[in-house]
C-alpha cells in the first residue's frame, strides 16, 4: 500500500489513506496506519527511547494529538513551466515535486489559498526555476507570506506582488534570496502580529509560529501546568529561553515577570519592542549556543522554560543542571535530543517529574515533548 517500508504495521493495523496524494508526496509517513494504532506507535516510541536512556517520568500526562486540518503553516515549493504553475512538496526522500491540489493537513482558510496560488503566482514565479511560498496565518487572519528564490527581477515585480497579496489575501509579502539571506517585505497592507497571552508582538517576516493553534495551546498547557504547584507572584521572575516570538512568556506574563531570550535577531527585536509596553517584561537577543546563561545569572529566577530548535540544548542543560532552580520545563520537538539534555538534568540533581506527548504533526514521525524537572 505505501512505499514508507521503514515502518512496518501488521495487516490489521492499516488503513486507506484519505489523501489521493499518499503515494507520491513525502510530507505524511504514516497516513495509512489506523489512529489508534498510530497514536499507540508515537507514545510507544518515545517511551522506548527514554528507557534506552534510563529516563522514567514520575508521571506519564495523557498525550494530546491535534488531527488533520489544523496546520496554520505551510511551505510550498512552486515551479513555473511555460504558462502553467505547479505547486507541490518534496517526494519521499527526494528533491522531485510531488504536485498536489489540496492538503488534508492544513486549515480550511489555509486551503483556499493554496487553490488560488498557482494562478496569483503566474506572473512572478520564474520560468523553470523552483521557488519556495511559506504562508502562515497570525491572529485575526493575517496571512504572510514569505517567498524564497527570486531573483533581483522578480523581487522587483511590485505590481504583480501586490495583486498576489490582493488574490490570496495576504496582508504582508516578503522574499529573500535564499534561507540564508535577509527577508525584505515587498508589501505590507498590515504588520502581522500575533497575541501570546498578554503579549502581543509584530511579527517579523518568516517568524516561527506553531504549526497549528490547537498544538500551541496544548504546549502552553503543559507549561503552565508545570508551574502550577510553585509558589509565583507578580515580582517573582522566570526566564524563558528560545522563547521565540513569545508563545509561553506571554502567558506567563499573567502570574509572575519574564525574561525572553532568543538568539534570532528578528524575532528577538520583535519581543524588544514588545517589552516597551510591560514593566514585568524584558526581552533579549542571546547565542544559547556560544553563551549559555551561568548559574551566577540565574540566582534571581524561580523557573526556567527552555523550546530549542531540533538541536537541543546541551550546553545549556550543563549550566542548568549545576543550578538551584526549582523547576525546569523543557519543551522539545525531538526526543532524541530531548533525552541527552533529560539525562543531563537527572545527573546533575533534578528530578523527571512528568512528561507529555503533544503531537501537531499528524502522519508523520516527529513529536512535541513537555518535561517537568524539580530539584531534589
């Protein structure tokens, strides 16, 4: 039935996937295995790793699986050829386009869009040269729009960008060279901004949301739950490291004050001037990487939140792990890393409280992780 042959299911545990495109696009591995099958493989995953790893929770939290439909984020990758535009994802373990017309995964909004792009981006995708449309949905239906490989000539096509931005609805469209290079809005009818909490942030161009609000609100569950049985007041501080555009730091923001560190300019900027306007907030742009915070700078915090990218964080953990902090909460989108770091914080005197799954990555392998660590 599938070509994914790493992941075998016995016959009875199989199902036809509701996608047409199944076969050919690489995006969802395990659309053909039924979702309790599916949802008893993902925790049964992560459970065998952290045996692996020594690592036993004191508390398993009931796992929460956001389904199809709700992903608010999307990369396309699109390719004009002569008067046609095809758009599509990468084929399983390939570079090739597998063309689609619709995706289950995304929202009904989010759908609409992607019908309408071939045509809006006509006059603006290069001739047999691929480029890459990420569009994601901020608060009140804000759509950005970030497009990746056009050239000089292309960036310059203003007119046609703005009725792209006017077809599809988009408030902002941005393009860069390529992922290294700098974004540079094109249009901006309106700056999208995305409420945390009690924070509230203009969004710079290409910045990372979760991929879905159901996940994002599961997430910040779980955080503030870890929180739940310390003791915080208003001028009692945590710091929220990779926090990103602030999706926990906002909330927060409502018990306790918050220091937001993130090694992203961009999005660092964007909490920077989101700080302004609270006198319990501040915000900071840091390489965790090349200068983890030392314990003497934590003296003052009663809790740590750290969501690093799928490279963990390591050297981080090292410097948390020789502190005095009551409570770390880690959140991870790769158990792999996920449990080096866990192990770090285990050696070095906390305690693995509680873990839980939240999967908004529906049919395919990866996984969100929330873990609680207390000090002995």
């Amino acid at each position: 039935m599938t070509q994914y042959t790493e992941f075998e299911f016995p016959p009875e545990q199989l199902q036809k996937p509701p996608c047409p495109h199944f076969k050919e696009c690489g995006s969802c591995q395990l659309q053909h295995v039924k979702q309790e099958s599916y949802e008893a493989w993902k925790e049964q995953r992560v459970k065998a790793l952290l045996a692996e790893n020594n690592l036993e929770p004191e508390e398993w939290k009931p796992s929460v699986f956001v389904g199809a439909g709700s992903r608010r984020r999307v990369s396309l990758n699109i390719l004009r050829e002569d008067k046609n535009v095809i758009l599509g994802y990468n084929k399983f373990h390939s570079h090739d386009l597998a063309l689609i017309e619709d995706c289950l995964l995304l929202t009904p909004q989010l759908s609409k869009i992607i019908k309408i792009l071939p045509a809006a981006m006509l006059k603006i995708a290069p001739k047999g040269h691929l480029i890459e449309v990420m569009i994601q949905e901020a608060d009140e239906g804000m759509f950005d729009c970030l497009i990746t490989g056009l050239d000089e000539s292309g960036a310059r096509q203003t007119g046609e960008i703005a009725s792209l931005a006017e077809k599809c609805g988009f408030c902002r469209v941005s393009f860069r060279k390529d992922t290294f290079s700098e974004s540079v809005t094109q249009i901006a009818i309106h700056t999208p901004k995305k409420t945390n909490g009690a924070l509230c942030v203009l969004l710079p161009a290409g910045a990372f949301l979760q991929p879905s609000a159901l996940g994002e609100i599961a997430l910040v569950k779980a955080v503030m739950d870890g929180l739940s049985h310390i003791k915080l007041g208003k001028r009692d501080k945590v710091i929220d490291l990779f926090s990103g555009c602030g999706t926990f730091a906002g909330e927060l923001l409502s018990r306790c004050s918050v220091h937001a560190v993130e090694g992203d300019w961009p999005m660092a900027s964007c909490l920077i001037e989101a700080a302004k306007g609270h006198a319990r907030f501040s915000a900071e742009i840091r390489d965790l990487y090349k200068e983890p915070f030392v314990n003497r700078e934590l003296r003052n915090y009663k809790a740590v939140v750290f969501d690093p990218p799928r490279a963990g964080a390591k050297e981080q953990c090292q410097t948390l792990a020789k502190s005095d902090i009551p409570v770390i909460i880690g959140v991870s989108c790769n158990p792999a890393t996920f449990a080096r770091d866990s192990k770090i914080l285990t050696s070095g005197g906390y305690q693995f409280k509680s873990l839980q799954i939240v999967d908004q990555f529906s049919w395919s392998t990866h996984v969100e992780l929330v873990g609680v660590f207390e000090k002995i």
